[in-house]
C-alpha cells in the first residue's frame, strides 16, 4: 500500500530545511519513499490534508514516566529538596502503577505529537518485578517508539547520596538486569520500536565505580549512554565538595564525555565545557519547563548549538513538569532562548528542529526526526484550522509561537496512533481513570 498524504505544508527536516507549502509526503510500508511539492506521484491511498502543517514526529530526549503518579508536589522547592520529599513516595512503585502512569505520560506525549520517547527510569524497589516490561508493554499498547533505560542508583543517604538507603541496588544486579533487558528488548537497525539505554541516574546518587562498569557494558553491548548532569547550582557544589571537581570533569574523569553519551539538563556549563561537549560529541537533553519550575535556570543551548553539541528536548519528569507536552516544550526552548539571548537567539524553526531532528541525533537514531526518503514514516499532522492559527501568514512560525497545540495526527511508522486529536489503539478516558485509581495509591 503506498499512501499520499497530500495538500499540506511538509516541513522535513532536512539538512537543506527544506519546506513545501502545497506538499506531499508518499509512505509505503512504513517508509517515507517520496516528498515533494511539485506532481502528485502514483499512489493507492490520497489522504487530503486541508493545509496542515506535517512535520516529524516530534522526539522527546528525557523523561520520567513514573512521575505522572505524584504531580504538584514539593511545589515552592529546588531540586535536592524536591527529590527528598519524593524519593520515599517513588519506592512505592511497582509494575502496575507504573503501567498506569507510563500509560498516560505516553498518552499525553502522542497527543502532543511526539513519535519517539526516551524514557529514564531509575527507580526500582527492591523485590517489585516488571517495572520494565511494564513500559514496553504500554508503549507497545499505545503505538509510539519508546527508548526506555535500565538506570539505577547504587549512592544511598548513609554513603553520602541522596536517594534513601532502601531504594539503592548493588552494582552486580544492576548489570546483570540491563544485559538480560537488553537481550529480551532491544531492537537494533532502522524502525526499531523498543530500545534499551543504559542511564545510571546521576553523580549524587550513582558511585563512580558504577559510572565506569555502565559505560564498560554498554559499549560492549551497543548501547548508547545517559545520566543527569549539572542542573543545579547544589550539584556543582557537591561534585566540588565530594570529588574536587565540577560536574563535567567528574565526568570526563569517568570516561563519559563521548559520542555515545548525552546527558539531561547541562544548564551550569562553562565555556570551556561547552567546547568539550563539542570536541567529545557529547548530547544534551534541553528541558525547559522543569528547570524552570525547580528554579535551576536556562541552558546555554545558544551557545551549545553555536558549539555544534548536539541538542534535543525533553519534557523531564511529570512531577517536575506536570505536563507531557514535547511541543510545549519547544515553544519554551524558543521562548528561554530569547529571555537568555535576546529576540534573535532562536528562530520557531529552530525550537522546532530541537524536538525533531535535534532529538533524533540525540538519541543515535537516523532514521527518525526528518521527512525524507528512506526514513520512518513518523508524521505529525497539525490542522491549521483553528482559531490560534487565524492571520498567521508564516503557518510553521505560527504553530510554534501559538502552541502548545493537540495534534490532529499522529503517524508512527506509517500506522495512525492518533486520529482526529484522538487516540486510535487506546481511550483516554480509560486511561485516565485507571490512572487516577494508582497515583491514590501515593497520595499524602
């Protein structure tokens, strides 16, 4: 079956960013074959689009589904004192809350129009199975590409970390979990739905010893590698009290500052740092709303991009956000771009290239994040219909600056995950109920 989605503004994404406002994209099993603007080619399937703007399915670098269970907690808090107030609550997760909550944050993320979803998950309560599988299962539920961590903490309060002692795991158990997740899940090549990282979660609650023998087996098996990294002001002190050193030089210290690596925040980054990033071709997840709301502050990602780091978004947690909304997020990345650097610090394309394309070499993936032939056929449709998109004349710039927006269409692999705003494989409703029913579970 070749079908032509056709009559709509086809933003690809590619190294030309080139756009075709009367366009065309042809899928055929899955697979972008064609795009275009000029004749419509032959085709067994023309789905009219009525003017919407098509750009790729969006790509979220970091987040933490789990966190949906427990939103608008430690709300006036920074970081460490927020992690403090919820770490004990998390070690009461288990597989079928966590089901429920990846249910929904995976929900709200493709009716966002977000296609692929790097998920950090680092909790896991001793004797509680199935947290994992728990994710792919409702990935897999939902339609959606999921890039799903086996990360861990093994750095508790009595050895100086901060994560509660009953929530840390032996370095052992660790590595032999992520080997046996890795043969069972992962998908390696082009179109892979389920892929397995290895994500230890940061330098305060992780040893250096479980940094190195990570990064050892994950190179060993293909993987690729992630961790939190200088978001906060009380980290650098801490590195500096504990190592002697800032978060970054800790790292590189590890072996971590890599092509394989890319690390969630990096909004405390000195120059120097930032060439590092650069000449180590290290990735950075941007995640605007969260820092906001912990009051971490604003990513350099001017001067990232200006570097040639590669940069992508992430939503972050669901309880340091209380959204799962990547296009929110790349409406926040222009937006703190511009309260940091001025009006013409980051143009709509741009912000919108973060959560594409930028997010797609992030995660080592080259077959996502751009609209062209021979990659995934992960199409995110936007009606151009709506009241917030009237006199908009520049209807790419008008999405981004009018956004956040409910996508009209979700594509994902040349299947519909959503259709008409709606999800097709799943109900929200039911979603949300079940949902509603475990985060009583977590309740204070």
């Amino acid at each position: 079956m070749r079908t032509l989605f056709a009559n709509g503004w086809i933003v690809t994404m590619d190294d030309a960013g080139s756009e075709h406002p009367n366009g065309w994209v042809l899928v055929s099993d899955g697979v972008v074959e064609a795009v275009g603007g000029a004749d419509e080619p032959d085709h067994d399937e023309r789905r009219d689009l009525g003017g919407a703007v098509v750009t790729p399915g969006l790509v979220n670098t970091h987040h933490h589904l789990y966190q949906t269970l427990t939103r608008a907690r430690a709300q006036e808090a920074d970081l460490f004192t927020w992690l403090r107030e919820l770490y004990p609550v998390w070690a009461g997760i288990d597989a079928e809350a966590e089901y429920a909550a990846a249910c929904t944050g995976l929900a709200e993320l493709a009716l966002s129009g977000c296609s692929t979803v790097f998920d950090h998950h680092y909790v896991f309560p001793r004797g509680r199975d199935g947290i994992f599988e728990a994710e792919v299962e409702a990935a897999t539920k939902l339609g959606v590409r999921l890039v799903a961590s086996r990360g861990s903490m093994d750095l508790g309060v009595s050895d100086g970390g901060l994560p509660p002692d009953d929530l840390v795991e032996d370095i052992d158990s660790v590595l032999a979990e992520t080997e046996r997740l890795h043969g069972a899940f992962h998908e390696p090549g082009p179109g892979a739905q389920v892929q397995v990282a290895v994500a230890p979660c940061s330098p305060f609650s992780v040893t250096g010893r479980l940094m190195e023998e990570s990064a050892t087996l994950a190179r060993r098996l293909g993987l690729v590698l992630h961790t939190h990294l200088a978001e906060t002001v009380e980290e650098e002190a801490y590195c500096r009290e504990l190592y002697g050193c800032t978060p970054v030089e800790y790292l590189e210290r590890l072996g971590w500052l890599a092509g394989d690596v890319w690390c969630a925040h990096c909004v405390h980054l000195s120059g120097a740092e930032i060439a590092r990033f650069a000449e180590t071709g290290t990735g950075v997840a941007h995640c605007p709303t969260s820092n906001l709301r912990l009051g971490a502050g604003v990513a350099p990602v001017r001067e990232l991009r200006d570097a040639g780091v590669r940069v992508g978004l992430g939503v972050d947690g669901s309880a340091s956000n209380e959204r799962s909304d990547l296009f929110m997020e790349v409406k926040q990345a222009l937006l703190v771009a511009r309260g940091r650097g001025g009006g013409t610090a980051m143009t709509a394309r741009e912000a919108l290239r973060l959560g594409t394309r930028g997010g797609a070499e992030v995660l080592r993936r080259d077959d996502i994040g751009s609209l062209e032939p021979g990659k995934q056929a992960d199409l995110a449709i936007w009606a151009t219909d709506g009241l917030e998109l009237g006199g908009a004349e520049d209807p790419v710039a008008g999405l981004v600056l009018s956004g956040p927006h409910r996508v009209d269409r979700l594509v994902v692999g040349g299947r519909d995950v959503v259709r008409g705003g709606a999800l097709v494989r799943a109900d929200e409703a039911e979603i949300a109920r079940d949902h509603r029913m475990q985060a009583r579970r977590f309740a204070p």
